[in-house]
C-alpha cells in the first residue's frame, strides 16, 4: 500500500475514508510522511522518526486523543 502510494509522488495523505486497512489485511493503518532530499544536512531516517515519535507529548493516554489543535497521528503511527 505504501509502496503503490509513493509510485503517485503525490507528497500529501490520503484522504481519510479513501481506503480501507481490511483491504490490505490490517485493522488500521497510518501514514507518516517525510521528504528528503541530498542537500538536507539530517540523518536519514533518524531525524523523521524521532520528529513522530516527539509528538509523544501532544498525546492524552486518559482519552487516547490529542490534546485539541495538536497534532498527534504520527505519534501513534509509530508508537503502536
């Protein structure tokens, strides 16, 4: 799935409800997203997994929801 959406080289998420994680075998999935290029002076593929997983403190585990206007999918994208 990721594979045939990097094919597109459309760097943006899928629209949510346009596809179905059953169909590809999974309960959920997420996507994480993150355009690098040779000139970036960053360890790749350090620096973007790090920047997820730093979204850890936008994350309410009482409710299991972001903190409101945070921004918190790729946190749970890589966490769970």
């Amino acid at each position: 799935m990721a594979q045939e959406w990097a094919d597109r080289c459309v760097y943006e998420h899928r629209g949510i409800g346009s596809y179905s994680p059953q169909d590809y075998g999974f309960p959920s999935i997420g996507e994480c997203i993150w355009a690098w290029s040779k000139f970036d002076d960053q360890t790749f593929p350090d620096v973007p997994i790090q920047m997820w997983y730093d979204e850890v403190k936008d994350y309410d585990y009482n409710s299991g929801t972001c903190a409101p206007g945070a921004v918190c999918g790729h946190y749970t994208t890589v966490s769970t």
